[in-house]
C-alpha cells in the first residue's frame, strides 16, 4: 500500500496571517496562566529565530513586535475541509490523522501514476499556493508512517517519500521518539530512559515495556511499521440534495417561475423526507443564455415546508427586478442535517410560529440586517446600554427608566424655558474605552407636549434630547 | 451660596485606602480636604477595621481638625452600618468587635452577626441603606435599634444623585418616622475629590477580578462619593439632615490619645521591682561576661543606663527581650541582638548583644536618648529555621490576647500595578505578559513610555496612554494588609483594647491592623524577632565541630590570610561581588577591621566619599591628620575618615559640645537630609561648636558635607560590629573547616549570596571531595565524615521531607533499598521514587539514571486488582547516559552537578565564536581587549551606581565580575535582564587582586542551552 500524507506545520497562524492588514511576525500559543509557549511560528518569526517550544517570555524578548494569537478552531476545520475535498479528487479514502492533527493522508495505492514525486509534489504544492498554507509532504506504506515523514522531512532530516516496503523497513526506526503521537506523559518517560529513536523502543522487551509505560507506545511502532493494521474511517462527501428544472420557455419575471419553484420545493421535500432530513439554507440558482443568479435563503429551524418556503422565496425575489431570461431553475438544500419533524399539540396555539413567520417575512423582504431585537446591555451610559440582537435573543438588563424611544443620537436642544433642576441623575464613566460622559439627565416637558429625557453635558454646558418618554 | 448662610455638615460615613481596594485616596488628603471645605468633623470608617487610626489621628492632630472613629460592618444577618466611637469604652468595645469578627472568618474576611451589637455601648450607628434599593429594610432597622438603644441609632441617607432622589428622600424620611429613628445625611465617601473617580473604577475592577468594560452596574453611576461642597450638600438634603450630623458629631469626642499603652512587666519575681530586678540580673551578666573583673568604664557606663532606663521607664522592655533570648538559648536556637540595641551595655550584660563593650566604643544615646521620646527598638536575629519556636513561644507565653505581629500595608510596585491596570482596562494574558516583562527592577516607580514601545505598543494610542495614567496612580497606593517579618507588639493590658488584631495568611499567627509605623502614636514597643539564615549555619557547623561560638579562636591569622584574598564566598556580610572586590585592597588584619569592611560597603560611606580616602590612608597614600585631640580619639580608629554615625555623632559630643540627647537629634536630622535636603538647625549649631573648640571653618565645613552623606543609610558602629562577629566566626570555620562550613550552608539553603552549585564548585576548589547524593549512604542533610562531604536528599528537588524520613527509618533498621523493596515493603511513593531516580540517587543500586528509572518504573503496580505473576526481566537494551545528560538532569533535579561544568559540553562552539574561558581572560593584563562567555548568576544594579549593572558570570574555570556601565545598559537590555548565557567583549580591569570585566559588546548565547535548568539571583 502507498499513502500520502498531507502536513500543514503552520495551520493556525497562517489562517490568522490571512486576515492581517500587513506581514507581521505571529505565532500561536498555549497559554497556561500567565506564562505561554509557543505552538507555531510563521516564517517571519521563523526568520527572527523563534522556535516552537519557546515560552512566550523569551520569544518576546527576543522580538518585541511579535503578534500572539490562538487557534481558530472553526477556520481550521474550514481549511481542513477544503483540502480534504482536493484529496479526495485523487482517491477515494481519504482520512484524518487526528493524532497528528492536522494531518490528512489519501491511499493512493491504485494510482499508479501518482505514484511518481514530481506528479504528486506538483499537484500539492499547486493546492498550497493556491490556498496560501504551507504543507509536508510524506509517503509511505502506512498513513501514519507517511504522516510522520512529512513531519520529519520538515525538520530538515531527509526526504519525505518512501516507496518500497524494504526501504520502510530501515527507515522507519530512525524516526525521533518526539515525533511519536503518544500521550506526552509516555513520551516524556521515555526520553528520560534514553531512547530517542524507535529502534531504541524496539529493542527493548515488550513485556517490560508495556508493564511500565503501557501497551501505547508499543501499538503505535506497530501501527507505524506495518506491523498491524491501522484502519480508519474514511472521511464522507456527502452531496447536498439538489434538484434542476428545465423550463419549457424562458420567464422574464417572477411570477412565471412560481410554478417551478413550487415543484422544486416539492421534489425536494420529497428527497429529504425520505431520509427524514431538512435544512436551513436553501441555494436558488437561475441560468439564462448571457448569465446566471444566485441567491441563498438562510431559516431560524431546518424545516421542508414548501409553502414557507415559497413566501419566503417570494418575498425575497420580489426584492430585485428579473432583468434576464430564465430557462433552468436550480434548487439546492444545503447541509442537510437530521430531523425527526415536529409534533403538533392537540390545542396548537400558532402565535409564536406566527410570529416567526412574520420575523422571516421581513427579513426577506427588508433584508436580514434591517430587521432586530433590542436587547440592554449593563452600562451606565444610555448611549451604550442597549445593543442590537437577533430576533429572539434575549433582552438583557436595565437598571432604571429609560425612555421607549431612545434616539441614536442626541439631539442638541435650545430652548428659552429649559434649565437645570435640582434633582438630576447624574451618569458618568466610560473613561476606560475613550468615551467618557459626564451629563446630568432630567425629564422635560416640551412646549409642543412631548415629555422628553434631556441631559446637560457636564463639560459642555450644553443640553441634549435623549429620548422620549411620551 | 453665601458664606454665612452655609448649612455646617460633618461627614459621618467615610473609607480611605486603607480599606483596600475601595477607597480611593490617603486618610491624609481626606482629612485635608475636609478642613478645607470647612466641614465640622470628618469620620474614618474603614470597613471592619481602624487600620487608619492611628495615621488619621496623627494628621487630625497635627492639622488641628475634630476626627471621629469608626468603622463600616456588613453584618451577615443583617444590614450595612457604621459604627462611630462615641467615648473610650467603645472604642474599645469596637476594637473587640472587630477582632471577633476577623477572627471569625480567613485573612481578608470577617463575619459580623446581629448577636455581638449589644456588646457595643460607648458606640453609636447608622443604617446603612441597601445598596440596590437605597431603601432600608424595617425589621432590620428594628433590630439594629432595639440592640443599641433609639437614642443610639439613625438612618443614614445617601442621595448620590441617582435620579430618584427626591423620591427616595420622601420615602427614608417617611420609614424614619415609621420606625421613630431619626435620619442624617451621609456620603458613602470613597475619595477626596471627584478626580479620584478613574482610580475608583479601577479598584472596583481590581477587587471584582473583572475589566472595568464587564462591570456593568457594578461600577458607580458617578463621581458623587466624594466630599462634597457644602453650597452642593445644602442643594441635596434639607437642613434637618445636615444639621443632625453634628448633633451626633458633638457626641462623638473620643480621642486616641485618651488610651494608655503599658507594657508587660516582663518575667519580674514577685514582690521585686522590674527596675531592681534589670539592675540585678545586668549585673549579674556583667560578672559572667568579665569573669576577671568588670572594667570600670563598662561599669561606669552600666549604672548610667540602669538610671536613664529607670527615668524613662524602660525596664520592662528590656526584660522581656531577655525572656525571650533566654528562651531560645534554652532551646539551642543561635540568636544575637542587632543595630543600635548593641551599643548598650545592659543589652550585653543581659546577652541580648555580643558587642563587647570594652573592645568597642559604645554611644548609648544611639540606642535610647531622653529628648527623642521614641521607644527603644531592640531586634534579635534567631537562626531562620527555628524563629517560629520563639514566635511561638511568644504567643503562648503573653497570650494572644497580649502578644500580636505588627503589620506592614502593601503598597503596589510596578509590575504589579502594570499587571492589575492591565487587566482592569481589558488587556489579554498574552499582553499583559509582555507588558509586565519590559519593565526591570532597576525602571523606577513610574512607567516610562519608552517601556512600552520597545515590547511594541505604541505609547501614543489613546488606550496605552491610559494605561500609564493608570499604572503610575496605582504605584505606591496601598493594596493589602500583610505581616511585618518579624515585629511583635506585647501589651500587659488586652491588646485587642488598643487595636484590632485579626489572622495572619499562615498558620497559628496573628497580626494587628496597625503598620509599624503606626505603633509611635501610643508609644507601643515592638520587639523584631528576625531570621539569620547564618545563625542556623553557624548552628550546624558549630555542632558538628562540638564547639560554641565562645570557643572560636580569636584573631587567627590564617583566616584574615583568606579573606585578603577574597576567598570570601559563603561568608556572612563579604560573600557580595563588591565586598569581594574590596577584601584584597582593605586586607581586614584584625576583628575591627571587619567591623570596617562591614560598614564601608554600604551607600552612606559610598555617597559620602569616605571608601577612597579611607583605603588611601590605609595603603599609605595619603597622610593622615586630625585637626584636633577630640577627632583624633573618635576617628583615630578610622584613619580619621568618619564611617558610622556614631563617630559624627560623638565628634559633636566631643568636639562642638552637643549633649548625647542634642547628639542623636543630629543623627536624626541627618537620616531626614534627603527628604529635607538640609541639617536644620544642627547645621549652625555644630560648626559653631566646633569653632568654639578651636576647630577651622574649612574642616566644620566638610565635616557637614560628609555628613550629609549618611543621609544615604550608614551603619551604626555597633551593628556593624554585632555583624562582625558573624563574619569573623564563619570565615573561620570556612577556613579551617571547609567541608563542615559547605555542609552546614546547603543544609540552611535558601540563604545568602549563592546558589548551591556555586557553593559546592567552591567547596572543590578547596579542595574538598564532594560525593553525589546516594539512598544508601546520604542522610536529609548534606554530612561530612572523614572530611568526605556526602550531598543530602534535601537536595532532590520535590522529595518530601517526611518520605525521606521513612526511608532512612527503612534503612537504619537494615531495609533493602532497591525499587521493589522501597516500594513493596516501605511503600515509598512512586513520586519519591521517580525524584530519587531522577536525582541519581540509585545509580549505586542500578546504575546510571536510565537503568535506575527502568527499574523504579517495573516496582511501580500494574492498573489491576488481578494478581500477577513475577516475571523475572532481562537487562533492559537502554542506551548509556550521557555526561551532557547527566549534567542537565542534575541540575534540574539538584541546582546542581558534580560532573563537569555546563559550559564544558559548550566549549567547542563557544571557543569557535571567539570567546575565551574566564580563567583565560583573568590573566590577562589591565586593560587588554578579550572576549569570554559565562552563565550569569548575579546581576546587580545598586541605587549607589548611576544606572551602572553588575554581572557575575561563571564557566568551568571560574567566575569574573563583569561591569555594564550606564550608556551601554539601554542598548544590552534585553540580554541583561533575559540572558542566561551571555558573551562579552570588553577589556580587563586590574587593581591588585581585584578584576573586573568591563563590557562593550553583548551576545545573549542562552539558546545554547536548550533545556538546562538555571537561575540567576538578581539584586537591587
């Protein structure tokens, strides 16, 4: 067998470089208390001599413009993903060496043609400039051992490629024991033996070994040389449930692809019934002759109603005017996930779906950002003390009367019969953020009738309108 | 608002810094700005605590404004009150309250009921509204009232100004008649002045453990705790409300002068007079002490101070200071008296000292003076190991109601203010560690923007600019309560009645609320019993030799042959690198020579130009000459070049006519030249006398320019001398006993100049044999059998002293000390194993740390209940330890390795980049450029030395002082405060025996290392 194991020694800080203004020196750490070390460096940290294993305390002395960062765990398995899909285009199985994580290895047995080091490190190191991550490259006739070539190749000690079983069998004892993916404690205990290498670790009596450190170690040499299986679960592309309808005619307007819209929603629920499935997000593509449209609809709860659906749908494609002739109308249900449906209650009280249902109506129609909760936020400043939340977070906390209708922003008041009264509230703070307030508030009777909430700033002199009570 | 039309007001409810971490401004300032805003009185209220009381009342003294006592207590079944000391008992009464309730709870807590207010008579209280609702809670009003009494009680009513005020006026007035208790109005006061209020925040933040950004409502709405102008509290309350703050003002007229401090009468018989029985017992002493008879000066000078100590009233103090030495010389424990307290000779007569009063000229006024009405302050030094006995036997033999700790206030430094800043305004860990470790000991108290910039922040950004502010209020603002070293207050009446006392962090100890420097304000003695790591070496020494201290031969030449030389490591007072340099060009030749070397080496002699004079007249380069006979019998012993404050201050005896009183008034105004930056009147008054005694313009003037180099500390003549006789006593038994004195230093480890590997490479080229430590030969301590030093297992990082217990139980009673047997039968522990393995203490039994481990780890059970068979095991195929290996384990295990020297694994490359060895370099000729590469393990940078840093570096061959100077310190600082191996060139500097390295380039090597484990010890 032939694996090919895929690296990536510098995954955290380069998806963290990507998001960087300019080329900084960055390095991910572990930090435990107040004292950290460091977990990767990027090649401009590299280049100032910084080293993994470091602690954070001298790598900074060292360099005192070093960004530290901690790992994204969602970019990575994004990234993660992508790449294993790429894999995937090679051969069939493709796994995750999670103890080595991150490492990915495909079976490349039955591609005799890849099977040559120019075609494959061609093809990778197309995918790693193209995705902007750094990658080791190791073959080897188990994952693992491929795995830890490309680690190994990394540390600059020899190529990372090994096709032939009898050369495996030479080769793989003189990996570092530091290399081994085994719990630290194992790896710790036995270094402090001396053995540094796995043929040390061969060499001695397994029977003594596993009595003192556990059977670990041991499996691991095994599963590294060939000497025992190392099946594992092969990672599953599934395809999101997608249906495709020809039109008879080309529309020009949106009423006249209801009807398809209406049977793709159709088949579609069809489909994912069927596997008692649903989704969240819906992808609508529409292709003309000169272009194409497309258009994701993002729920709150997976569901495969059609006719929600199709408001839904209406409501966000009356948005924007169809300037093109449609002859295919594409429907996609992404990411389905599992779901058992909903019971309904013998004295269903539809209020609040109803009122979801409204809240998504006018997202659609308004867009998602126009439509929101107030929620109050713990701040004296009433400038700060509420904040904008999704529909159905939830409200937050306030401590004293505030007006229903607070303005965004203060309004300067100028009136002849306006003047401070003793009783005020007094709110200052905010210094630490830049944005300390000192202002006395008071409610106000306008002369036009309104009950106002004002406030004297305290440096100014001036008076403001904050609010409304009435 | 017209002046004369303004309501009076005192202010009732109010906390300084002292209640840490929520008062935001010095009693002091809160004091000041009441008096400046004309306020009738001003109440100090610290929560559960009169920690301020004595400060407050020194400063209301001193300012001429009316204080009141008291103290804030959140009960825990009930509400928040203030309680104000109406008259002495209750003053008392809160004093005993709060100790009860500190002692309740952990140091830091208290737990205050309901049930211990009734004890509270002589006090009066104010509600407190509930810091939510500001609304009081009438059933525990009742409470509060039914237990005080009504005419005792009022609701306090703070309108801060939170928008419902008038409403929450009408509604407390309205409950106030309810309940028939009467209201007031108070400020819930936090700082002087709304300025304060940023320090505030931060303090909430800091005590909350949130950044300010995540605090929410619990942060102030406002600044309004603060004290407020009168025309703003006429606007707020109705006069009603004022008006009874003074009504309950005028009833509070408790000052602490009214109390009265007594000391214990000490271990007096019955029936005798503590005066009589001091008298007796000194002279009893003084009979030991001359056992050919008392010189009559030493007599003479007896009877003097038995007659001031009468007048003065003393003898109490003296007594049980002698209790408590006799004590631990009962109990085998090594302690001698110190400072001033040795230049009495009834402190000698007693053995509290050793200063021998007819070898030594003695000042009795600089140890207790009649004018200066301060306390006498005797400290004892107790060997360090066993000072917990006498602190002990203190707390048992007075009662802990008669016997506490005094207490010492924490005030932040920087790095701990530019840690808590940094978090209180939201910086993450990783910043905050960057910011904390650009600053070095040696920045200074206030934070410089140049910090910053060099860890990349950049000083100009609004929040970093913040950060500063923040940093550099914190720095100097107290932040907790913590336990002085070694000060003991005792009282014959209940302490507890003058102070509260509450727990300390450790064990069986408690402390009183007040600082040291608090004590004076009711005259409280305090006896300092401090820990001498050299007395415990001295101890270990001594009773492996079977000699006492008295047994010592004096003045043995071979042992000043020594320290001529400068072989002084391990020596107490002379082991630093500066008092190394300094041996070989003093040449100490006698015992007051030491007294000398002591002394000179101290910022007074340095600020003051002495050392050069000195060392001139004493190498024969300078004539020396005394402008009259008086000098020339003060300084003769000097070389006419004053050294110790008791020289200047018998030179104005002697020669301007002072009194000895008038004398330590100088002495005094010279301590207070730096702050002052004049001598007062002495200035005058001394060269006066000294022209009226024949004396030249020209010396009087430079007599007072010296002077005003004690301003920086100078030793007294009879501290330097108490120390003396440590110094001569250890370099003797290094001398002549090298082996012991070794043993006896790693055995009283953590102590003194040097790390334990530096002390055992010392120990070799002494030429003793050194072997490692060994389960089956070494004890816990470090022995010497045969003149064969055998290292200890107290070396073996982490091994529990009480399994090495077992263990040397296990083999004294014939145990087999292989891993089975250690585990199996004595059931050592598999951590004990492992560091006995790790250390190389069963290389004798196994072999080398590989095969040791191999089978410490096959004694160790298997994770099953099941019985398993014995299976006999081959050899394990283990590599060889190497020497490198051996070495970095043997530091990380024991600090130290009797294989080669680090550096010696390193040579090849540290020769290949151009450095020398420092045995190399330090023959070399002055002044010849070299380069040379060391580990560091002292940095120093002296107060004394301009911005200068001192490194002491050492590699297989030795060690060598190394000077950074001031202009070169920027540029390497960095590698000075990081590095561990660092690369020099520079050039040698040569002055007899003493070299230095004086340095102009820098490398930090310290990656070479990899994991080697060392420390440097780092010096101000």
């Amino acid at each position: 067998m032939h694996w090919l194991a895929v690296q990536f020694p510098r995954l955290s800080v380069e998806l963290r470089e990507r998001v960087q203004a300019e080329a900084v020196a960055l390095a991910l750490v572990d930090m435990q208390g107040s004292a950290g070390t460091l977990l990767q460096v990027n090649a401009i940290a590299l280049q100032a001599g910084l080293r993994t294993g470091m602690t954070t305390a001298r790598a900074l002395a060292m360099l005192p413009e070093l960004q530290l960062c901690t790992r994204d765990p969602a970019a990575e398995v994004q990234a993660l993903s992508h790449w294993a899909r790429l894999l995937y285009s090679l051969a069939p199985q493709v796994v995750l060496l999670e103890e080595i994580s991150p490492a990915l290895a495909v079976d490349i047995s039955g591609n005799t043609r890849l099977q040559q080091d120019d075609t494959l490190l061609q093809v990778v190191a197309a995918w790693a400039a193209a995705t902007r991550l750094s990658v080791r490259v190791g073959v080897a006739p188990t994952p693992l051992g491929a795995a830890l070539l490309a680690q190994w190749q990394g540390a600059g000690s020899r190529s990372g490629f090994c096709l032939e079983p009898t050369d495996w069998a030479l080769l793989w004892p003189q990996i570092p024991i530091t290399l081994l993916p085994c719990a630290a404690a194992t790896r710790t205990a036995l270094l402090a033996l001396g053995v540094r290498h796995c043929a040390q670790l061969q060499a001695l009596d397994r029977a003594d070994l596993i009595r003192r450190l556990g059977p670990e170690s041991l499996h691991v040499l095994d599963r590294l040389s060939g000497r025992t299986s190392d099946p594992r679960p092969a990672l599953s592309f599934p395809v999101d449930p997608e249906v495709s309808i020809p039109l008879y005619s080309e529309i020009r307007h949106w009423e006249g692809l209801r009807f398809a819209l209406h049977r793709a929603l159709q088949d579609l629920q069809l489909l994912l019934r069927t596997q008692a499935q649903a989704s969240r997000s819906w992808l609508l593509q529409l292709q003309g002759r000169e272009r194409q449209w497309s258009s994701t609809l993002e729920v709150r709860d997976p569901t495969t109603n059609v006719e929600t659906l199709l408001t839904l749908w209406q409501w966000r494609l009356q948005q924007q005017p169809l300037d093109f002739a449609v002859h295919t109308l594409h429907l996609q249900a992404l990411a389905p996930q599992r779901w058992p449906g909903r019971q309904a209650t013998w004295w269903q009280d539809g209020a609040e779906e109803a009122r979801w249902q409204l809240v998504e109506q006018l997202r659609q129609r308004l867009g998602d950002v126009a439509v929101h909760a107030v929620a109050g936020v713990a701040d004296h400043r009433p400038d700060y003390a509420w904040q904008r939340v999704p529909p159905g977070a939830g409200q937050g906390e306030a401590n004293a009367a505030r007006p229903l209708w607070l303005l965004a922003q203060a309004l300067p008041l100028h009136a002849p019969s306006l003047f401070l009264p003793a009783q005020v509230e007094r709110i200052e703070g905010g210094w630490w953020d830049g944005r300390d307030q000192s202002r006395d508030y008071f409610r106000w009777r306008h002369p036009g009738g309104a009950l106002c909430w004002v406030y004297r700033d305290r440096r100014q002199g001036r008076f403001y309108v904050q609010g409304y009570f009435a | 608002m017209c002046r004369a039309i303004l309501p009076e007001y005192a202010e009732l409810h109010c906390l300084s810094a002292l209640s840490f971490l929520r008062g935001a401004s010095a009693v002091e300032d809160l004091l000041d700005r009441a008096q400046a805003l004309e306020y009738r009185a001003l109440a100090i209220t610290e929560e559960c605590s009169l920690g301020s009381a004595a400060r407050a009342h020194s400063h209301a003294r001193n300012i001429g404004f009316p204080l009141i006592l008291g103290s804030e207590i959140a009960l825990t079944d009930g509400p928040r009150i203030v309680l104000l000391v109406r008259e002495r008992d209750g003053y008392v009464a809160l004093s005993r309250f709060i100790t009860r309730a500190r002692g309740r709870a952990g140091k830091g807590h208290y737990q205050a009921h309901m049930a211990d207010l009734p004890e509270l008579m002589g006090c009066l209280a104010i509600i407190l509204p509930d810091s939510q609702s500001l609304r009081f809670d009438a059933a525990d009003a009742i409470a509060v009232r039914d237990c005080l009494g009504a005419e005792n009680v009022w609701l306090g009513v703070e309108l801060l100004r939170g928008g419902d005020d008038a409403a929450q006026l009408r509604e407390v007035l309205e409950q106030g008649r309810a309940l028939d208790i009467p209201c007031l109005a108070c400020g819930d006061v936090h700082m002087d002045r709304r300025s304060r209020r940023f320090l505030q925040d931060v303090l909430t933040a800091i005590r909350l453990r949130r950044p300010l950004a995540d605090l929410g409502w619990a942060l102030a709405r406002n600044g309004e705790r603060h004290l407020r102008p009168r025309p703003v509290l006429a606007e707020l309350y109705p006069p009603e409300l004022l008006a009874e703050t003074l009504r309950v003002a005028e009833r509070c007229q408790f000052s602490l002068d009214s109390l009265v401090y007594r000391y214990p009468d000490g271990a007096c018989p019955a029936g005798q007079q503590r005066d009589d029985y001091l008298a007796e017992l000194a002279r009893q002493g003084l009979q030991r002490r001359y056992p050919q008879g008392v010189d009559t000066v030493v007599a003479t000078q007896l009877e003097a101070e038995l007659a001031l100590v009468r007048e003065l009233d003393y003898a109490g103090y003296f007594l049980t200071v002698h209790d408590i030495v006799q004590f631990a010389k009962g109990r085998g424990i090594l302690c001698q008296g110190r400072g001033s307290a040795a230049n009495s000779v009834i402190c000698y007569a007693l053995g509290i000292t050793e200063v021998d009063p007819s070898r030594m000229q003695l000042l009795f006024a600089r140890f207790i003076s009649r004018d200066r009405r301060e306390p006498p302050d005797i400290d004892v030094d107790f060997e360090h190991e066993r000072r917990e006995e006498v602190i002990q036997y203190v707390f048992q033999h007075y009662g802990r109601d008669h016997a506490a700790l005094t207490a010492t206030i924490i005030h932040y430094r920087p790095r701990s203010a530019m840690r808590d800043a940094a978090r209180a305004l939201g910086f993450a860990p990783v910043e905050i560690q960057r910011l904390t470790q650009g600053l070095a000991w040696w920045d200074g108290r206030q934070i410089c923007p140049e910090r910053l910039q060099e860890q990349g922040f950049d000083p100009t950004s609004p929040t970093i600019q913040r950060l500063i502010t923040v940093v550099n209020a914190l720095v100097g603002f107290p932040r907790h309560l913590s336990q002085h070293v070694g000060g003991m207050v005792l009282s014959a009446t209940p302490l507890n009645a003058l102070v509260p006392i509450e727990p300390a962090a450790m064990a069986e100890r408690t402390v009183i609320q007040w600082d040291k420097d608090d004590l004076d304000v009711l005259g409280i003695l305090k006896v300092d019993i401090l820990a001498l790591g050299m007395l415990s070496v001295l101890h270990r020494a001594l009773d492996s030799l079977g000699m006492t201290l008295a047994d010592i031969p004096a003045e043995d030449p071979a042992t000043y042959a020594m320290l001529q030389c400068g072989e002084s490591l391990g020596v107490f007072q002379v082991e630093s690198r500066a008092q190394m340099s300094m041996l070989p060009r003093l040449k100490p030749r006698c015992f007051y020579d030491l007294v000398i070397e002591v002394a000179i080496i101290r910022p007074g002699p340095i600020q003051g130009d002495m050392v050069h004079p000195y060392l001139r007249r004493r190498q024969g380069l300078e004539p020396v000459r005394y402008p009259g006979p008086e000098v020339k019998k003060v300084l003769e012993r000097t070389l006419g070049v004053p050294i110790f404050q008791e020289q200047v201050m018998q030179i104005a005896i002697d020669a301007a006519g002072f009194s000895g009183d008038e004398a330590d008034g100088l002495r005094r105004a010279m301590a207070a030249w730096r702050r002052k930056g004049h001598l007062g009147p002495y200035t005058d008054r001394l060269i006066r006398g000294l022209r009226l005694h024949g004396y030249s313009e020209a010396f009087a003037q430079r007599l007072c320019q010296q002077i005003q180099g004690f301003a920086e500390y100078g030793f007294p003549e009879s501290h330097a001398a108490s120390f003396a006789l440590l110094v001569y006593a250890s370099a003797w038994i290094k001398c002549h006993h090298p082996a012991i004195f070794t043993a006896a230093l790693l055995n009283s480890q953590p102590m003194g100049f040097y790390a334990p590997a530096q002390i055992v490479q010392e120990a070799q080229r002494r030429g003793v044999e050194v072997l490692s430590v060994d389960i089956c030969h070494s004890d816990w301590d470090c022995q010497v059998q045969d003149g064969v030093l055998r290292l200890g297992l107290c070396l073996i990082k982490g091994l529990s002293p009480k399994e090495a217990e077992r263990l040397l139980h296990w083999r004294a009673q014939g145990g087999a000390l292989h891993s089975e047997a250690l585990r199996h039968g004595l059931g050592l522990s598999a951590a004990a194993l492992h560091q006995l393995a790790h250390a190389g203490a069963l290389s004798s039994l196994h072999g080398d740390r590989h095969q040791a481990l191999w089978a410490v780890q096959g004694s160790l059970p298997l994770p099953t209940a099941l019985p398993m068979p014995v299976v006999p095991e081959q050899a394990p195929a283990l590599p060889a330890e190497t020497s490198a290996a051996a070495c970095i384990a043997d530091y990380q295990q024991l600090g130290l390795s009797l294989g080669p020297h680090p550096l010696h694994f390193l040579r090849k490359w540290i020769a290949q980049s151009g450095y020398r060895s420092i045995a190399e370099v330090r023959m070399q000729h002055h002044g010849r450029p070299d380069r040379l590469a060391g580990l560091v393990t002292h940095r120093q940078r002296p107060g004394t030395a301009h911005g200068t840093v001192f490194l002491t570096l050492e590699d297989e061959s030795g060690m060598i002082n190394v000077i950074v100077w001031p202009q070169r310190v920027e540029g390497w600082r960095r590698a000075l405060l990081q590095g561990r191996l660092l690369g020099i060139g520079g050039r040698l500097e040569r002055q007899g025996a003493s070299v230095h390295f004086i340095a102009d380039a820098m490398e930090d090597l310290s990656p070479w290392l990899g994991t080697l484990s060392t420390r440097s010890r780092d010096f101000h």
